[in-house]
C-alpha cells in the first residue's frame, strides 16, 4: 500500500472508477486540505462532502499525504510532525476511493476494515448511514469547510434534531426536530441510493419517519444524493446529474427559521427581495461588517448600572413591532408596555424585554434567537422588543446646569485633600495627552508633578449628570479619609467652576483586567493567590477597619490597580456606600458592573457588606481561570457562563479542566475554587465575611463543600 500524494505535483488526488468523486488536496484558502469531493465535468468545479481534521489549519504546497506499510494515513506538514486522519490495526493491502464517494482501506481479502462514512462532517451521501449518537456539523462557510455554527444530532432517544452549536442542546435551543421519540430502540438516518432519506429502527427495519421518497426512474443511476448541513443551519437533500444540481427537500423554507443564524444582538428579517438579511437591533453595531451573521456588539460604552428608577433617567427603550423572540426568559409576568419597559430600565441585568399577550419576559445580555415574524408584520402582531439605548447628552448638559444654578455642588466637610487648580493638572498630564483608561464618567490621564519626579493619575469627570457629580463626592468622602496597603491612595482633588477632577498615585502595572484578559502571559498561580488575598484584605479593611463600614460596591477587575512591585490595589470608590459605626445594612438603589452584582441589589432587601463578598467571589473564579465571567466565544455552552462552569468542573471532580495547560497546586486550586463558590451564594447569609475568606484562602481554617449557587444550574 505505501504510497503519497503531494498538493501541487500530479496527480494531487485519487479519483473514483467513475471519475465523480475524487480524494486527496483541495484547495483551501491560501493553502490546502486533505478530503473527498464531487468532481464537475471540468474537473474544476468541485462539491466537498468529507474533510480530514477539518479544524486544523490548511498546509502549503510543501506538505505530503502518506499511506504507511502500517496501515496509516498521515499528513505531514513542511514544518514536520504529522497528522493522523486513519489508523487501523489489521494489515492493510489497498485503499480505494469509491464510486458512491466513501474512502476505504482493505485488507487482503478485499474486506473493509475502515471508510470515510463513519466519520461524517456536514454530508451524508447515497448508501451513508448516521447512527444512533452520532452528528453533522455544518461548514464554516462555503470556502472553509472547518467546523460551522450548526450541527444535526441523530439522538439517542430516537430524535432528529437541529441546535446551534454555541448552545445547550436543549429542547429550547432547538430550531428543527423530527418528534420522533424511540422508547429504548435506536433509529438511524439513511439514505440511500435512490435518494430515499428516511429514519429507521435499526432492530426491526421499520422505516420511522420519510423525508424525502427517492427517485424510480431509470436516470436515478447516473444520479448522486448528498444530504448536508449546510452553511446557514438548514438540512437539506440535493441530488447531482452530470453537471446539474438540484434541491429535493429542506427541513426548514428560511434562515430566519434559523436559531441563532444572524449571532448575538441581532435580529433575521427579509429585505424587500425577499432575501435573508441581518440586522442589528437598536444601540448595536455588526461584529464584522462582512460577516454579518456574526452578531452585533453595543455602539456605547457600558455604564455603571446604578439601578432602581435612577438608572431609567440614562436609559430609553427602543420598541419594534412583530418580532419573534425564542430564547428562555429569566422572569415573567403580566404588565402592560410600559410596565414592562420601566421594569427594564430598572433592572441592571436586563437587556431586553419581549411582550406578547400582556406579558413581560426579561432577557439577559447578550440577546439572541430574534426574527422579524413577516406574517404577523402583515397581520398586525402585537409582539415587541425592547432593547436599552442612551440618552442624549443634552438632557445630561441641561441636568448638570440645573445643579449649577440650585447650588448642590457642596464638598463635604471631613475630606482634607491637597486643592489643585485646573491648570496645574492640565500643566501635570502636558494637557490630558497620555490617557490611561476611561471609566463610567470620565477618562484617567497619567500626570507628573515636582517636575517629574513624583507620577500621578488624574481622574477627569466628563460626563456632566448628577451621578458624576455624586461620584466625585463619593469618591473623596470614601478614599480621602483611608489608608491601606491595598487602597489605591486619593493625593487631592480639582473643583474649579463646572470641572471636577481627582488626584491619585500612579499605578504602573495597569489593572488586574489587563493582566487576566489581555497579556501575553498570565500571572503564575502563586502570584494569582497573592494577588487574590491583596484584594481580600483591602475589602475587609473598607468593611470592617474604618471608622464607618465601606462597602465598595463595584469589586471587578477593572477596579483593581497594580503597583510598581505588582501588589494590588483597590481603585473607584465613585458607588461607595457608608454604613453608621452601628450599622450592618442599609436600603440603597441598585448600583454596580452587570456580572458582579449580587442577586439583593435587584430585590427591595437591605444591602450589606455580603454584596461585596459576592462580587469577589466572581473575581476570585476570574482570578483562578484567567478570563471573564461571561464569554460568548467560549467554546461550549456550557463554558459562557464562568460560576456555572467553575460549579459544574468543581461537582465533577474535574477542576483540572479550569487550568488546562498550567502547572497548579490542586489542593490550592480546589481551595481557591470553594472559597469563590461560597461567595457567590445566592442568600447573604451562606457568604462568608471577607475576615473568613482570608483565613480560608491562608489555610487557617477549613472549608466545607458549597452547595451549588441557586443562580448555577445543577449537575
């Protein structure tokens, strides 16, 4: 058998007795891919139906496809190694490409021994079967047949069903099912030669289900039946005579009908040809404008949510009309429009609300299976969605003058700060040239004074509303009258007329943020427990070593500066609430960073130091995994949401699975993991105050198994 194939040296594929099928290198973008595809009359014109490791990246024209004495085929790339696409343990005397379009290898005695059919990608072809729990995955695009967005999975309960693959699989993320429930028998997909596709019981033979009743026509025999995938989500029947290709069936008549097939904050619709089209709802702007179905991102940078009816003066709802959202709501109830839409407003994880039937169902960010329902846009449908956008700055200017002219603008009396003038800091950051970050209300500039000796970050109030003028009173009452190693330190402060700036110590290591999600390396573990007790200890100093309880109220990444000698520092007290020296709790509107809030903020109960010890415990899950909390790139559902997916590794014994790639303490990492599961319980009272934290992350004290966070699906 030993024998090779090269991309560009003749001939660069094997072709089937009838010449319709062909394997070997197609082209793929700039380089090439090892597969099986349908051959024009021109022998240019190809149908992919089958790709080898189709996620691996393409080759270049120096790679070479090997069929060993073993029985191997490997492709090995210029730069060396190799790549295994079969492997069998019998001995293997030929391999053939196959006029019904499978790749096989045989033994002496002409038996099968393996073929490319039992490994399908997006294409099933006439004499292929899918099995019971087995799947199709769709192309990337029409160009790149690596792994798309859909998949087919012939359930093993019997049933056909279509799902995005960024999702559960659950019944509410499916789009198309056959309802075909089996009872304990398995039923395959088949089609076959005559273009029948059919659902079958593999014990009995019993013909299910039929989709599509095949040809008798003579012709049927110079005619190739493929059922693929496709692109766009759908599962569709083609057949293939000489040079014409035509469509048989389709399980679904759009792409509108598509979950998920126009990606995040988007919407499907039709454009007056009646073509599929992408839109992005109000406030978003396309991911990629050339790829459209990517999804849509906000236009805006997010602000602080500050909840409660307060939060409902920055915000409006953007209404459309006949849409149809297929996405599970986190909280419904009966309210009219505007009911609806306050309740929104007022609610910091709510991204959008859909009503149907004087009924209200809140949606988290980011939205998803939205359409356009055309029939009920001709019929007067009374469905709408409503999505956040932004005021206009002018009622924030207007706003800001009406504070001026009725005089609240008051410096409390306790904060004994050094008072610079406006043109002394704007001499110190050379006229605000070097900006560091920006924040909810205004950007940070990294200044300089006693001529360049000592470096500051001077924090400039931009945005011209009530709350960043309470911020700036909130910021100097809290952080001008502390002192800890792991507070960031307040130097003084600027208020000349309308201009409110504040005065700090410069941080040369940016912020944890940074250092999570965005470097190049990631802090070695020992420096991630380091960095999580710094933070710890600068919660409890606010909480439990200052004359008036702190609380923070907006622990994130964001807010936590490193130093010249990288110890961590707690920035951004601008949503700081105090409590009296005998205080434990106090009635506050809502306030924080979507994703760090805890469940209490949104309910009308007293708010203590235990919201802060949430948001910790949602940093500290950060701090081990080094990513966000939410990421909609993660590669499974299951992974998007970080505390669900830290619970399930953790009640699986699996926590290896957080820290793939790096050399960890597991007794550290199991430590690190319960302590963040115990903070982030959904009842106050289950937190552990920040003093426990500490000396369970030191090994002091013992840590019990946590319960699963009401806010985490179980195992």
């Amino acid at each position: 058998m030993p024998s090779s194939l090269f991309p560009t040296i003749h001939p660069t594929s094997w072709l089937s007795p009838s010449n319709q099928f062909a394997f070997g290198f197609y082209q793929k973008g700039s380089g090439f891919a090892v597969g099986i595809w349908l051959v024009g009359t021109d022998n240019n014109t190809l149908t992919v139906v089958w790709t080898a490791n189709r996620d691996n990246p393409p080759v270049n024209s120096k790679a070479m496809l090997d069929f060993t004495r073993d029985g191997k085929i490997l492709l090995r790339p210029e730069q060396g190694g190799e790549l295994l696409i079969a492997s069998v343990k019998d001995q293997v005397s030929y391999a053939a490409m196959l006029d019904n379009g499978n790749f096989v290898l045989c033994d002496k005695d002409s038996k099968m021994i393996w073929q490319s059919f039992d490994y399908p990608t997006d294409t099933i072809l006439g004499g292929q079967t899918l099995f019971a729990g087995t799947q199709q995955l769709s192309s990337l695009n029409e160009s790149d047949h690596s792994s798309g967005r859909f998949h087919l999975k012939m359930q093993s309960d019997g049933n056909l069903v279509l799902y995005p693959r960024n999702s559960g699989d659950t019944a509410g993320d499916a789009y198309w099912r056959t309802g075909t429930l089996s009872n304990g028998f398995k039923y395959h997909l088949s089609l076959n030669y005559t273009g029948r596709l059919i659902l079958i019981n593999e014990s009995n033979l019993k013909i299910i289900y039929h989709f599509y009743p095949g040809s008798s026509s003579s012709s049927s025999n110079n005619t190739i039946y493929r059922a693929t995938l496709d692109v766009d989500g759908i599962f569709r029947l083609y057949s293939h005579t000489y040079n014409s290709v035509s469509l048989l069936w389709s399980a679904l008549n759009s792409s509108c009908e598509v979950n998920g097939f126009c990606g995040f904050n988007s919407f499907c619709t039709q454009d007056d040809d009646n073509k599929t089209v992408c839109r992005c709802l109000p406030g978003h702007d396309f991911v990629d404008l050339n790829q459209r179905s990517l999804g849509c991102q906000r236009n805006f940078s997010e602000a602080r949510c500050i909840g409660g009816k307060g939060n409902a003066d920055f915000y409006y709802m953007s209404t459309m009309e006949n849409m149809v959202w297929g996405d599970t709501a986190y909280f419904a109830a009966p309210m009219s429009i505007q009911e609806c839409s306050r309740s929104c407003l007022e609610d910091c994880n709510c991204g959008g609300a859909f009503l149907k039937n004087n009924a209200c169902e809140k949606q988290k960010p980011p939205l998803r299976y939205v359409r356009r329902d055309i029939l009920s846009w001709v019929h007067g449908s009374l469905e709408a969605l409503a999505i956040f956008g932004r005021f206009i700055f002018k009622i924030r200017v207007l706003m800001y003058k009406w504070l001026l002219k009725n005089g609240s603008l008051g410096l409390p009396k306790e904060v004994t700060l050094r008072l610079f003038t406006y043109n002394e800091l704007k001499r110190a950051t050379n006229g605000f040239k070097e900006e560091l970050g920006k924040g909810s209300f205004g950007a940070v500039y990294k200044g300089s004074l006693n001529k360049g000796k000592k470096l500051i970050a001077v924090k400039r109030l931009e945005k011209l509303v009530e709350e960043g003028e309470r911020e700036f009173r909130s910021e100097m009452r809290a952080i001008g009258r502390t002192h800890h190693k792991n507070l960031v330190r307040l130097l003084g402060f600027c208020a000349e007329d309308s201009k409110r700036l504040l005065v700090y110590e410069y941080m040369s290591n940016g912020s944890l943020a940074d250092l999570l999600f965005k470097a190049i390396w990631h802090p070695d573990w020992s420096e991630r427990l380091r960095i999580a007790l710094d933070v710890a200890r600068g919660i409890l100093y606010l909480h439990e070593e200052c004359e008036a309880p702190i609380i923070h109220c907006d622990i994130k990444p964001q807010n936590i500066l490193m130093d010249d000698f990288w110890t961590a520092k707690i920035c951004d007290f601008g949503l700081a609430k105090f409590l009296m020296p005998d205080q434990t709790r106090t009635f506050t509107g809502a306030r924080g960073t979507r994703g760090y809030v805890a469940p209490e903020w949104h309910k009308n109960i007293p708010i203590s130091v235990k919201a802060d010890v949430y948001s910790y415990g949602i940093v500290l899950l950060e701090i081990v995994c080094c990513r966000k909390n939410i990421d909609i790139n993660a590669s499974t559902a299951e992974e998007i949401v970080l505390s669900s997916w830290v619970y399930k590794c953790f009640a699986a014994r699996e926590l290896n699975k957080l820290v793939v790639g790096e050399e960890v303490d597991k007794m550290s990492l199991e430590k690190m993991v319960k302590v963040g599961l115990w903070c982030i319980q959904d009842e106050p009272a289950l937190r552990p105050s920040m003093k426990s934290v500490i000396l369970m992350l030191e090994g002091i004290t013992e840590i019990a198994i946590p319960p699963c966070p009401s806010n985490t699906p179980p195992m």
